[in-house]
C-alpha cells in the first residue's frame, strides 16, 4: 500500500511539474512577437532596456526581438521592406522617406530622446576644450545626412567655424566602425556614443572633449515610427507598445542612477558596473530623456532647421503626416 501511495506521490509532481513547464510555454506563446530594430545600441537608449528588463513589454502582451541596424538609413529600409515592424531612429529619416512621395511612408508615434546622445573624443584629454579649438581639424562625423553628422555640423558652425573651410568633418566612414577608424589613426576626432566614446577613454585610445548633446540643445533625437499602413492596421499594437516604453522612462524616473545601472547591465555585459552607473548618470544630468515621449510641432520644425543648415533638406515634411500624438497622450492617461 505504502508503494502505491509513494508511486501516486511521484506521479502527482511529475504533473505538477510538467503543468508548470506547458504554462509557461503557453505564456511565451500568447506574447505577440515585434521586431524592434534600433539606430544602434547605446546606454543612451536606456529607458528602453528598462522596459525589456523590467518586464513592460511582456506585461503588454509582447516578445521584443531586437535587432541593431546600425545607422538609420539601414533602419528605414528594413521598416518600409517589412523586415521590421517598428524603427528606431532620428525623425530625420522618415523626412527623406516622406519627401520622396511614396504612399508607404514612415510616421513617428513616441519620441525617447531629445538631445543628442554623442560625445566628441579627441586623442589627448582637453579640460580646457573649447569648439574654435577645432579650426584646422580633420573629424570622423559619420554619415551625411544622419542626425549624429548635422547635429555636429550644427554645433561646429554656431561657434562661427565654417565647413569645410576651418573644419573638415568626413561623412566617408560607417557609423557602425567610427570608433575603429579613429584608433586606426584617421582623423583627429571622432562623434562617438556610450559606451563606445568611454570605452576608448579606458583603454587610453582617446579623451572625451565635449558633449555634443549639451552643446546642441533640444532636438527630437530619437523616436519610433511605424509606416503608416501597419499603424493603421495595428493601432492596438502600437498603443500597447508606446505603454511599454513610457513605463520604462518612467521606472528611470523614479529610480536611483545605481538602480537603473543595474537593471540594464544585461544589455552591456562587457560594460562595468561603475561605467554604466557614470554613464548613465551623464544622461541623466544632461536632461537625455523626453518624459511624456511627445514629438512638438517646434520640435520638428528646429531639426528641420537644423537639416537645412546641413544643406540636406530641399523641402519640409508635413508635420501633421509624419508624427502622430494620439498614442503617447493616451499613453500618459494610462500611466496617472
């Protein structure tokens, strides 16, 4: 008898067990699948990785796969080929896109960042750095036409340097290999992200100078956008998405620096702890984020100023076609 109830007692924890096992298999298949593919990975982006850590997407209903297409150009094409479902990039992009006429065109629903996020590393350390210090200078900007290029461009000419006549910032080399050109000897400087710029800093290949962001000002960096036909056949998705990372920037928020170093190590895990706590304090001190993630009519008009000073935008995108509010401001109701 006592077998019997011992091979009973086995039987029940092996179901117990497997119920367990084809719950959660049942759990991860009800999750609907994004392909989120971004401009680049960089902490500069953290509110983002708080919402994949902390379980916002999940909680909405979504298994994020995210891919890295390093450069915005690349993004776009995948978005509009329908390798991706979701962009994320400067609004840059979906102005070309849209000027071009196409009837699928690109629209931004939830801004993140709204500075620049690079910093200008040179090959010595400059305490004293100050931007009529490049006059005669050769910089590795990345490529033309990309916000990382005109936002320096930008910057470069308001301290009254002319390109290229007092500066010669090259738009020849990828975004994605920027770090290794310049520790291969091109240029004197370079517009790197974090934690590439602070890495090359740790292994004495370059000094951070300058923060671009702090010297740019407000911009509408970085934002997602959908084409126009997937919004319109997925709103609830897009809704549910924009929920996600709203709660990530709020959980950044409403975190310490430490908290927030933490919970997105995962996603730099050849980072230190004590970098990332550093780096993501500089975004926070530099005000990186957009709180409420909407895109303002001023707000694209001065990017499009800024693409004029560039001499890359011949003609100006209808703000009402390619951002939407709805989404974020829905979003915000949710969140109070």
């Amino acid at each position: 008898m006592s077998k019997y109830f011992k091979n009973i007692g086995i039987f029940l924890v092996l179901l117990i067990i497997l119920g367990i096992i084809f719950t959660g298999c049942t759990q991860k298949s009800d999750l609907q699948k994004i392909r989120l593919m971004e401009v680049t990975h960089s902490l500069f982006y953290t509110p983002q990785y708080v919402a994949l850590t902390q379980g916002f997407f999940e909680e909405e209903g979504f298994e994020i796969e995210l891919i890295n297409g390093k450069g915005a150009d690349k993004v776009m094409t995948s978005l509009i080929s329908g390798e991706a479902d979701i962009g994320f990039m400067g609004p840059e992009a979906s102005i070309y896109i849209y000027n071009e006429g196409k009837d699928n065109y690109a629209v931004n629903f939830a801004q993140l960042t709204q500075r620049d996020g690079s910093f200008l590393v040179g090959r010595e350390k400059n305490d004293d750095f100050k931007w009529e210090d490049l006059e005669g200078a050769e910089i590795l900007g990345g490529r033309k036409g990309g916000m990382p290029e005109m936002t320096l461009e930008y910057v470069i000419k308001n301290h009254g340097l002319k390109i290229p006549e007092n500066v010669n910032v090259r738009t020849d080399v990828q975004f994605d290999v920027l770090a290794g050109a310049f520790v291969a000897g091109e240029g004197d400087y370079v517009s790197l992200f974090e934690p590439v710029a602070t890495q090359l800093e740790l292994e004495n290949k370059g000094a951070i100078v300058a923060s671009i962001g702090e010297a740019a000002g407000y911009i509408p960096y970085t934002a997602y956008c959908a084409t126009n036909e997937y919004i319109e056949k997925n709103p609830e998705i897009i809704q549910s998405f924009t929920n996600a990372i709203l709660k990530g920037m709020v959980w950044v928020q409403e975190h310490s620096t430490e908290e927030v170093a933490k919970a997105v190590q995962s996603q730099f895990p050849d980072t230190d702890i004590e970098v990332l706590k550093t780096l993501v304090d500089r975004y926070k001190s530099q005000d990186s984020w957009k709180p409420d993630l909407i895109i303002t009519e001023k707000g694209l008009n001065h990017l499009m100023d800024i693409m004029e000073l560039a001499g890359e935008l011949d003609k100006r995108a209808d703000y009402e076609k390619i951002v939407t509010t709805e989404f974020a401001k829905e979003a915000m109701k949710n969140i109070q």
